[in-house]
C-alpha cells in the first residue's frame, strides 16, 4: 500500500541515499500530438525533464525490445522515426505508409505491424532491414493492432468497417473478422493468449474475443453515475502481468476503469486527466501510466491501490506512452 | 490432415468472397439537378454535390462488404424540376432499388414517399429540413438524415446564449422557405431565453449576385438595411436562397457580428472539422474527388453508411431486413461527430451534433455545455418527443 505521503517520503530518502530505488528509477516517454515532441519523464522525480522534438502529429509510440531505441509514428510525416533513447537523437526512419497511427511489435521484436488509416491496410516492416516486407489489405480506417503471444497472429481494428480482423502472419492473410461496435479503436491481448479484448468508442464497449473460435463471449459495459453514456468512450486496453485486472482508459469520462479479468465485473473507476487515451506500465509492473489529452498531462496509478497517486504536465495533447528502465 | 481442413474451412468463411457467394445491395440516389446561385464564387454547388459523399460511403461500405459477402452499387438518377419524380422512382424499382436517397425539396420528398409505400422503398431525405415532414407530414417509410430547420436554429441558439448574444435582429429573406426558418429562430430564442429585437424583411428583387459593379450597390444597401435597429448583440440572418446574407458581414451598420445563414452557420458538417478521425474521412474524399467535402456531401454519406452499417449487423441484403435492424434499439452510425447517431423512433429523424462553422474553422459544436436533457443531450436539437404531432404510418 503506497500512498501519497509514503512516496514523497521515500523519494526524499532516495535522494538523500543516492540510492536509487529499482522500481522506479524509470523513464517515461510520451507522445505530444500537438506539440510535435516527445516528452522525457523521469519517474523517479515525477517530472518532465526533457523535451525532444520530432516530426509532425507523433501518434503511436513503442520501444523496441532491446529497450534501446523508441519507436514513433510520425502520422503526417507519413513516417515512423527512431530515436536513441541514450542520446535522444533521431538516428533513422522506416518506411511506415502513409499516415501511420499505431503499431505492434512482434514479440521476437523483429518485424512491426503498423495500421495506415487512410489506405485500409496494415504494413508489416521488417526492424533490422528497414523494409516493407507485407502489406494486408483490412477493413476502413485501421487501427488497434495487437499481436497474440506465440507471434502467430495479428489482430487489427477497423474504425469505420466495426471488425477486429484476425490475420494469420505468416501468411499475411486475414483468417477471420469478427463484428463488434461501433468504432474499435484498440485491441489487446491476454499475456497467456487466451482471450482478445477489443475497445469500442462509440459502442462504449470492450469485446471479449475467444481467439480459438473467433467468438465474442462477453461484453463489458460502463457506468459512471453523473456522467452522460456518451461521455464514456474506451480506449486503451492493459492487464497486469498475472492476467488477474484489466485496466481500462475510458477516454472523455475522464476515468480508467478497473475490470476483474476474470468475472469481468467492473471494480472502480479511476479518476485522472481529461480525456483519457493510452496507458503503460512500468516494467515492475507497479505504476501505470495514462495519457490525458486535454489537460496535457499523464496521471500516475499505483496499482497496488490502485490509486492516483501524481499527475505530471507534458507537452500539449499527449498521445501515447511507453516505459523503459533507466 | 485435420489440422489443414480446418484452416481451408476458416478461409472460406473469411476474407473477400467469391462472386458466386456476394449479395448486391442497390441503392438509388435521386440528384436534383436544380442549382440555385450563390453569393460566393466559392460556395457555387459542385455538379456532384451529395452523390460524392455517397460514392464515398459505397466505397466504405464495400471494403467492409468483402468480408461479408456484400456488395453495394449506387445507381446515380438525375432529375429536374419538370421530370417526374415517381417515374424515376419507378425505374429504380425495375431495377430492385428498395433504399432510394433523395436530395430534392420535400414536397417531391412527400410523392416519392406515398410512391415508394406500396412496393416497400424506404426513403432517405438528405436534403430538405422542412420540420412538417417530420411532424404532421411524417411517413414511416422515410428516414431523415438532413436535420430540420429546428435542429439547426437551436444549435446555433444554444451557442449564442451560452456566448451571452441574447439579443438578436432578425433578417429574413422573403421567400417561404425563408418564413420557415424565421418560424425556427422565434422557436429558439423562446427555448432558450434569448430575444428578437427587431425583424426586418429583405425582398428579393430578382437579378444576378455578385456582378462587376453590384459591389458598391451591396456597400450601400447593406448598412441602410440595418440602421437604426434597437440594441442588439447579433444578428441573425434567415436567407436559405443566398439573396442576401452574405453581403451582410462587416457591413453592418452597427458592428455587429453576423451569425445564420452567413458568418457563423449552423451545418453538418465543413471542410475544416478534423476531430474525432475527421481528417481521415476529409482525406479519403478530397483524394477520391479533389474538392472538399460539403454538408449535403456528408449527409449522403452518412445516409449511405448507414445502410451498411444496418446491413452489416443485420448480415442482410436485404432491405426489409437492413431497415428492421435499422429502426431497432441498437442500431446507432458513426459519423466523426464524436458520438454515436441513432433515430428518433417517433419520426425516424436522425439525432446529430450540429457544426457552427465560420467558413474558415469550426467554431464550436452544440449541444453547448450545460442544455440538459433526460434522454440524450442531443433531444436539445429540434422538436422532441413530448412536442411531435407525428403519428408514424
């Protein structure tokens, strides 16, 4: 149990010790839409210490595996650069398609799969080459993509077409879609693979997708007295490492909500910044971060509460977030 | 052996389909070909002004089509003011068109209506915002995507009452379409306790728009039209027909701004609005047509869509089938407007955020902060529920 006070405790003995506290002795790095930069947060102060500037209306952000370099879709650059995370330099670019938005990486960290939303396909990029190595036609204006844990299967979203379709990698070749509401915007998948869950904005609804049958077999709702259904509109998508939560971004209801991934029971709502998108964890697994696009800022979640316990200014309309140890 | 039967099953169920296995889903569109002038050189109508949007959202519905065996064509029919409309609706009916847009006024509305009910032709009206065809005119067989005259005065109401612009001159055009709108902003100012100081009338003499020399004219008349009115924060202009309004900003005799049928209009959509994934829709059109994207444009768009998207929940081709799931309790289309858009199922119009639009920008997006509403914020809109004298037939 971590509250407020304990932390400001602990950090002031962190900093008297020079002792750094592995948990948190993290860098965040957040994507300002708006801005065209990239927000570097030291976890440990709890604060923005740098901004690096990129190119134009960074979206999707990922770190590739060797924690070494991050990863951003440039949308209107039509572009995905890459930048050192040692000197936060651009170093490079790949060949992304036009308009990328969002992106997965397979878990063997060598190809990325990224959805170009006004072309109605999802281009797969080989890392190391830095070349296209597939193209997969789906459905009208791409988005969420999720890759299943063996690496064998892609899942990707469709805004206007409403699926989640389900491609076979190897093959490049869709295998199933499945129709959900309206508006999918994310997909996520189970760390032991066993069920997708897919966010539906306008639909306010999370799919849960048996991905052996391609049947979907709950669907999660929200309610949040006060506020306008309308109002809630799921995004992001995370489980914590045991599968045991599933925390969920609920974009202008202003809250993430905490799901039992088992029961499916909606526990607690969170709430943070305005207009909620995109979420991480640290790699301990501890804190979890959210993107709040309207009030320019991430709010920190201690999981452990799970409470929030900071919210920390970033660049204008941050975007998307990813963690990396120091 | 079992393993590869499985997965060559898999693909057959997914995936583009055969033509073999593609049901085709005709839609008509009825395109008036009627084009009134208009002030601004840039706001002459485009010859495929609607039927552009609803190419668009053919093209949308048929990527969504291919993984469910259905395929959408849109048979394009041109009619003037001497054609007859039913004959047009009839030879979209040899041709097995049960869904038929129309972008034409609404007493053709109303004919191809009462025409289209026997042999089972629903109708959606993408153009006229007369409220009487959602109310004592109504017909169960017409789905209105256009939003009425009310919808659109209350959007633009509730923003100058929440702006603190109560008080307004009232400009109104003298043609009957003109009188109903005028009817909608009396409406509105009562609704939502903003006042209309004055009305004034401008008579449509006739005669071109803007000309080499009507300028100096237009610097002179405007100012004399509007001297001497009471105090006022804003005027709103009621002008349908393009007579006058857009002659009024900064000619006022009073600076004043100018909101209505000029300055700051209420619309359903403007080629500036990029929330919501709006820059994707206004990037896939201008890439298909190379001009922006218009308000009648998105209505057939969203018309369009929401035929496949009926289509595709119902997994019918079928129109009987696509319209039941349509006037059903889930069905709801998605329309960059950052909510969902379901019908009204007392009169079938359709529910919808209003764009107040300065012609540059979208200035702001009703229903305003702080118009409650029991059911949903946007019954703000137009005529609700208590209020309707439709009795659906």
């Amino acid at each position: 149990m971590q509250t407020p006070m304990m932390l400001r405790l602990s950090l002031a003995l962190l900093a008297i010790c020079l002792a750094g506290d592995p948990a948190r002795a993290f860098t965040a790095y957040v994507s300002n839409e708006k801005d065209n930069t990239i927000s570097v947060v030291d976890l440990q102060e709890m604060k923005t210490i740098k901004s690096v500037p990129v190119g134009q209306r960074p979206r999707g952000i990922a770190l590739t595996k060797d924690g070494q370099k991050i990863l951003v879709c440039a949308s209107d650059d039509d572009t995905i650069q890459v930048i050192d995370t040692g000197s936060l330099q651009i170093t490079g670019e790949l060949p992304s398609g036009p308009d990328p938005e969002t992106f997965a990486l397979s878990p063997s960290g060598d190809l990325l799969f990224i959805s170009n939303e006004n072309d109605n396909r999802v281009t797969v990029i080989d890392i190391a080459d830095r070349k296209v190595v597939g193209e997969i036609p789906t459905g009208v204006e791409p988005e969420g993509v999720a890759v299943s844990p063996d690496g064998t299967t892609l899942v990707n979203t469709s805004e206007t077409t409403n699926m989640a379709h389900f491609i076979d990698i190897a093959r490049r070749k869709i295998v199933a879609n499945v129709l959900v509401d309206p508006r999918p915007r994310f997909a996520m998948y189970k760390h032991d693979g066993s069920e997708v869950w897919v966010s539906s904005e306008l639909g306010g609804t999370i799919s849960v997708i048996d991905p052996a049958s391609h049947k979907i077999k709950q669907k999660i709702r929200f309610a949040v007295q006060g506020l306008r259904s309308e109002a809630i509109q799921p995004i992001d998508i995370r489980f914590t490492p045991d599968d045991v939560t599933a925390f969920i971004a609920l974009g202008p209801a202003n809250r993430v909500a905490v799901v039992d991934a088992k029961t499916y029971a909606v526990k607690n709502y969170l709430l943070v910044g305005q207009r909620v998108w995109h979420l991480a964890f640290t790699p301990d697994a501890k804190y979890l971060l959210t993107t709040n696009g309207l009030s320019n800022d991430i709010s920190v979640i201690d999981v452990s509460g799970p409470t929030v316990i900071k919210s920390i200014p970033v660049g204008r309309l941050p975007w998307g977030v990813v963690v990396s140890p120091k | 052996m079992l393993a590869s039967l499985a997965a060559t099953s898999l693909l057959a169920l997914s995936g583009p389909r055969s033509n073999a296995e593609t049901a085709v889903i005709a839609v008509g569109y009825l395109r008036w070909m009627e084009r009134r002038p208009a002030i601004s050189l840039l706001d002459q109508q485009p010859a495929d002004d609607g039927l552009a949007g609803a190419q668009l959202a053919a093209d949308d519905n048929n990527t969504t089509g291919q993984f469910l065996g259905q395929s959408y064509t849109l048979i394009d029919k041109p009619i003037r003011a001497e054609d007859d409309p039913v004959a047009a609706l009839r030879s979209l009916g040899s041709q097995h068109v049960g869904l038929v847009l129309t972008d034409t006024p609404a007493d053709i509305v109303l004919k191809l209506a009462d025409a289209g009910k026997q042999s089972g032709v629903t109708i959606f009206n993408i153009r006229a915002p007369n409220d009487s065809l959602r109310e004592e005119q109504c017909r169960g067989n017409v789905i209105h995507v256009a939003p009425t005259r009310s919808m659109l005065a209350d959007a633009l109401a509730q923003y100058l009452v929440w702006k603190k612009w109560p008080r307004w001159l009232l400009a109104v055009g003298s043609h009957p379409d003109d009188a109903l709108l005028a009817d909608a902003y009396r409406r509105s100012a009562k609704r939502f306790g903003a006042r209309i100081v004055q009305e004034r009338t401008y008579k449509d003499t006739g005669g071109a728009r803007q000309t080499d020399t009507g300028l100096v004219q237009t610097q002179q008349q405007m100012p004399v039209f509007t001297q001497g009115a009471p105090e006022y924060d804003v005027l709103v202009a009621v002008d349908e027909n393009e007579v006058f309004a857009g002659y009024l900003p900064y000619r006022t005799w009073d600076p004043r701004p100018v909101a209505g049928s000029a300055g700051l209009e209420p619309v359903t959509w403007d080629a500036s609005s990029e929330s919501w994934g709006g820059a994707q829709l206004q990037n896939r059109f201008v890439r298909l047509f190379h001009r922006r994207m218009t308000g009648l444009d998105m209505q057939a768009w969203t018309a369009m869509r929401m035929i496949g998207e009926a289509a595709s929940r119902a997994n019918s081709a079928d129109p009987a089938a696509i319209m039941e799931y349509m006037k059903g309790p889930d069905f709801g289309v998605a329309a960059y407007k950052g909510q969902k858009l379901t019908l009204r199922n007392w009169n079938w119009q359709l529910r919808q955020p209003i764009l107040l639009s300065d012609g540059r920008n979208t200035v702001s997006i009703s229903p305003q902060p702080g118009f409650l509403h029991q059911v949903t914020e946007l019954d703000t809109l137009g005529m609700d529920r208590p209020e309707t004298t439709c009795k659906l037939r």
